[in-house]
C-alpha cells in the first residue's frame, strides 16, 4: 500500500451530533482524533482541521449516509484566512470560529467575504465578550458552553441574541436538569454526553 493511503488509514475523527428542540438530529460536529481517540490531542491545529477536512472532501468516512445534515467544522485564523475550506459546499457546513481567536480587521473582510459566498459561521464558546461584537452580523449561530458559563446567569444576554435572529446552541450539556433549563431559556439546539458522546469514524 502506498505511504500516502497508508497515512490516510490512520486519520479518524469524531462526530457528535447536535439536535434541536424536539430532540431530533440537526448536524455533527466534526471532531479531529489521533491515535488517542477519546480526546483531540495535536500539536498543530491547522493540520488537525485540515484532516477533517479532507476526510469530510474525499469521502472516506463512513458519512455517506448522513449529508443530508450540516457538519460543524472548527478553524483557525489561518484556515479562515486562506483558502482551505474551498473545495466545501457553503450548504454542507458550518464554519466555527474559536474562542481564542485574535480578531482583526483582516480577520473580519474574509469572514464577510465568506459570509457573502454563501458560508455560515458560528462562535464557539461565546463569552459575550465585546470584541466579537462586528463578527456577529456575519453570525448565523452562537455556542455557549453551559458548564464555563451558567445559561441563568445570561439570560439577558441570550434574549439581545435572539433578537438577532442568532441561532442558540447549548454544549456540554450533561443532565437533563440542563437540557430543561436550556430548553426555557430559548436555547435552539443541543449537543452535550446527556444526548449523546463523539463516535468515532475511521
């Protein structure tokens, strides 16, 4: 066997499923797995999501049967900044944004320039945090991470949010005490242990 498929054979990742009110499907995350496959450890996370990436262009996931749901991937400046996610259909994905990213002007032209292609973006790990503010017209959704941040704690903060026709996506999500207090809050989607863990795919 080539090295090149070898290398291939060696790529995993984890999808774990996000769903809306009622508990249905709505999309996967998809996550970057190594050799340690119940955790993303890597050292470099621009190859990490240029591996997802090229397991979700090149069909060598067992994924097939479930495109008819959005995937979430994560990137980096650097990704979001080049062309990396090209070859993606703007429909077949969501394009997270990461919590620690440095948000500057050229940042925010290739999000707009993206945005006006078609591709949807959401912030993972929303911490209301005032510098994301000219990222959000460009923002079809928000994930907040209901254990670092309490939903009764921002409830205002999530009805503005609303009213930015947002999307509200509740992670880490890991009783159903949560989910229902999520659910009254507003929340739209869902994605924590209680619903379900990552699987992982080779």
């Amino acid at each position: 066997m080539p090295e090149q498929y070898k290398a291939f054979d060696e790529l995993m990742m984890a999808q774990q499923p996000i769903f809306d009110r009622k508990k249905e499907l709505f999309g996967y995350e998809l996550l970057f797995r190594g050799q340690q496959e119940l955790s993303a450890v890597f050292d470099n996370p621009e190859v990490a999501t240029s591996q997802v990436i090229t397991n979700l262009c090149i069909g060598i996931t067992k994924l097939e049967a479930q495109l008819r749901q959005p995937f979430f991937i994560n990137m980096t400046t650097e990704l979001v900044l080049s062309d990396a996610f090209f070859p993606i259909s703007p429909n077949t994905v969501y394009i997270e944004i990461l919590e620690d990213q440095n948000i500057t002007p050229t940042f925010i032209e290739a999000v707009k320039r993206w945005h006006e292609s078609g591709f949807r973006f959401v912030l993972d790990d929303y911490h209301f945090d005032p510098g994301y503010d000219t990222l959000l017209p460009y923002v079809s959704m928000i994930k907040i991470d209901v254990l670092a941040t309490p939903p009764s704690t921002i409830s205002d903060q999530l009805a503005y949010l609303r009213t930015l026709d947002i999307g509200l996506i509740a992670e880490k999500i890991e009783d159903r005490t949560m989910f229902n207090q999520c659910l009254e809050l507003g929340f739209h989607y869902f994605q924590g242990y209680f619903l379900q863990k990552p699987e992982v795919v080779e």
